[in-house]
C-alpha cells in the first residue's frame, strides 16, 4: 500500500491564495470609509423613519393583541426600527466602519423615494401601474438590468402580487384589473 502524499513546505496552498485574492478584490472595491458622522448621520436618519412610520401606523389603530388593529404590526416594526437607530446613535460614535456616500447611496434614496411615489399614485390610479412603473424603475434604471428581464419580471411581479394581495390574502388594494 501506498501512502497518501502529504502537502510539503514548497507546495502553495491554492485555497489560502484564492481566499486572499477574493479579499483583496473586496478591499480594493469597498467605498471609502466615512467615520463616526456617516454612522451619526445614518442613525439620525433612520431614526426619523422609525418614529415617522410608527405615528403613521398609530394612526391607523393599534387595536388590541387579541383582535389587533391594521397599525398594530407596522407600529411595532417602527418602534424596533427606532430603537436600533437609538442604539447605533449612541455605539456609532466609537465605529468608523461607515462608508462614505457615493452614487449608490443615492441609488438608495431614488428607490425610496420610487417607493413612496408608489404609495401616493396606489389611491388615485390603482395598484397595477405603479407596480409596473416601480419595478421598471428599480430593474431597468437603478439595478441595470435588460429591458427583456425588466419586462418580464415586472409584468410577473406585478401579477403575482395582485393575486397574492387580493385573492390569497383579501386585502383590498385599490385596482383597475378585476377577474
């Protein structure tokens, strides 16, 4: 029987070489760092998103835990939210891990704000269009994907949404299209 060969010290260790290639690559592509203000800033930021979702979501009622209101889930989600930026608000000034702000961080705020511009245009013209118009915007515009991909996943998006809302769940969005 043979032995099986064991590794010498002249063999290089290709997954440690791969490892710190992979490492590196990450590295050299990694935003500049920001420091504690990008973290302060950040937290400030959420924070105010938290505390305005959860005025938003009280007034829809919170109801009780044993029949619950329409707020009552968004209003907790809003107070975790609020609590974590409280929590990084206070820890961020000690990290400076934060990056600095670059085209994709505003890439971020074009999609809340897409976001947002959903939620005014669902009452006035339905649900339909402005799913559409959203996931065009977030596949074609923010995410470079082709016009093929982009139509396709928005149309199927779209529609799976529509059924899952309105026939598997029964919320009554407001809608153009009715089966």
């Amino acid at each position: 029987m043979t032995q099986p060969e064991t590794r010498t010290e002249q063999e290089p260790d290709i997954l440690a070489e791969l490892q710190a290639e992979v490492a590196q690559e990450l590295a050299d592509e990694r935003p500049p760092a920001g420091g504690a203000a990008y973290q302060i800033i950040s937290a400030v930021v959420v924070l105010g998103f938290g505390v305005g979702a959860a005025v938003l979501a009280h007034g829809y009622g919170l109801g009780s835990l044993r029949r619950p209101g329409p707020g009552l889930w968004p209003f907790v989600v809003a107070l975790v939210i609020a609590l974590l930026a409280l929590v990084l608000l206070v820890v961020g000034r000690k990290l400076d891990d934060a990056e600095k702000f670059t085209r994709a961080s505003y890439l971020v705020l074009v999609g809340g704000a897409t976001f947002v511009g959903l939620g005014l245009a669902l009452p006035t013209i339905g649900f339909e269009i402005p799913a559409v118009a959203l996931c065009i915007i977030w596949l074609r515009f923010l995410g470079g994907e082709t016009w093929r991909s982009t139509i396709v996943i928005s149309l199927c998006t779209t529609a799976g949404f529509y059924l899952l809302f309105l026939y598997a769940l029964r919320i009554p969005l407001p809608h153009l299209i009715a089966f």
